[in-house]
C-alpha cells in the first residue's frame, strides 16, 4: 500500500519538529498513515489507494444496479458464470451488457466506477419486460430464462453466492488522489500520532491548561466518511 501522505507532511501539519530531531520518527508516523489509510477504507467499504490486479466478489441478488468499492479499471467482470463487456460514460463499449456508474468527482480527471448496472430498473410490472428497453435484445438473448438478469423470474429475487467476480485495479493511481482524501487521511493520522498522552483516559491536558478530547473522531474525517461511504441503495423499483 502507498502513502498518501507523508511523515514530513504529516510533522508540518501538526507543526511537530522536523526530522531527525523530532521526537516521531518516520516509522511511527507511516505506521500512523497506513493505519489511517485502511481505517477510512474500511469505513467506507471503497478503494482509495491503489490495489493493482485485486480480485473482489459479492452476492448481487440480480439487482439492477450493484455498488462495488472504486475501481478504474477492469481485467474482467464476470456475473452468474458469464463474462460481462462494459461501458461507461468516458469509455464507450460496442454492445455493452453492463454499465459502469461514475463517482461524483468535481476536480478529478480520473473518476472511480463505485457501481455497475446490470438491465434498466423497474417501474411498472404491469408493462413491458426490461429487456425492450436494449434494442438489441435479441441478438443479446436478454429474453432468454437462462439469462442472468431474468433468474428467479424476475419477482422473486436470487442469486448464487459471489455470483459477481471482479478482477481489475482497484483506488485511485498514485498521485492522483483527491485532495480531500489526503485531508482525511491527514487528519486521521494527526489524530493516531497524538492520542498516545489519552491512552488509558478519554482526555489529556495541554501545557497552556486546556485539554484534548479523544473521544470522537476529528468533525472532518466524520464528514468524509458520511460522504463517500457505499453500501446498497435500493434493490428494485415496482
């Protein structure tokens, strides 16, 4: 995993000494900067680093759309045993059969895949089948019973487990991380490198007399996870 940030970032921003006289060496302050790193992955459930040739699954009930965890490119896509071709708004695909869905990214050229979508949603049951909606339905065969997107007739909902397998690179290249990010991520780590004196209190005190809550994440890296965490937004329409 690559550093966002810096140990000599992360001393100016907390206006610690710099290296070698001060007292966070370069081992404590990286340490703090993955473990910041992995933390706000986690959080979000998303890639944000760079994860080359990651392999990731998940269980997609044959909903329309399926949220994945940021990827910028893709070696293969494979969903109920079939290899899926895909298109998205800055990259077109002759004849896609799945849709890649853009992160909102004001600022960066380079924005993550954090959904795919599989057919067109539902909206009415009583209309026509949600392959009319693909011109090229029959060439497709997206009528077809044995095709993914119409297994449990279409009403009753399911899938094999790890149904859809991910093979591609997964965050965002190095050096191209958002701004915001890093932020996080330094504040994060801030957070880790001076937690240390609360270590068996919810507070410390400063030389000046006032004191430090430990008790809450910093507002902004709260505010970061709130905003770019993904999870399952709907299932089916109608």
């Amino acid at each position: 995993m690559n550093l966002i940030v810096t140990p000599d970032q992360l001393r100016e921003y907390l206006t610690l000494n710099a290296s070698p006289s001060s007292s966070y060496s370069d081992d404590t302050l990286t340490s703090n900067i993955y473990a910041s790193q992995q933390f706000l992955e986690r959080e979000c459930r998303r890639f944000f680093v760079d994860h080359p040739a990651v392999t990731w699954a998940t269980t997609t009930m044959l909903q329309a759309q399926v949220p994945v965890p940021g990827f910028r490119s893709f070696a293969s896509i494979t969903w109920g045993g079939a290899a899926m071709t895909i298109a998205t708004p800055t990259v077109q695909t002759e004849n896609p059969n799945v849709w890649g869905l853009l992160e909102p990214s004001p600022g960066n050229d380079h924005p993550l895949v954090i959904a795919l979508q599989f057919r067109p949603w539902r909206v009415d049951p009583s209309g026509a089948p949600w392959w009319m909606a693909d011109p090229l339905w029959w060439d497709k065969a997206l009528d077809s019973p044995f095709y993914p997107g119409n297994y449990g007739g279409g009403y009753v909902w399911t899938s094999m487990p790890n149904d859809l397998v991910i093979v591609g690179d997964g965050g965002y290249l190095a050096g191209e991380e958002p701004w915001e990010l890093r932020m996080a991520v330094m504040q994060m780590a801030g957070f880790l490198t001076q937690t240390p004196s609360a270590l068996f209190a919810t507070q410390a005190n400063t030389p000046a007399g006032g004191s430090l809550e430990y008790t809450e994440l910093p507002p902004y890296v709260q505010r970061f996870i709130t905003v770019n965490r993904m999870g399952k937004q709907a299932v089916s329409v109608g």
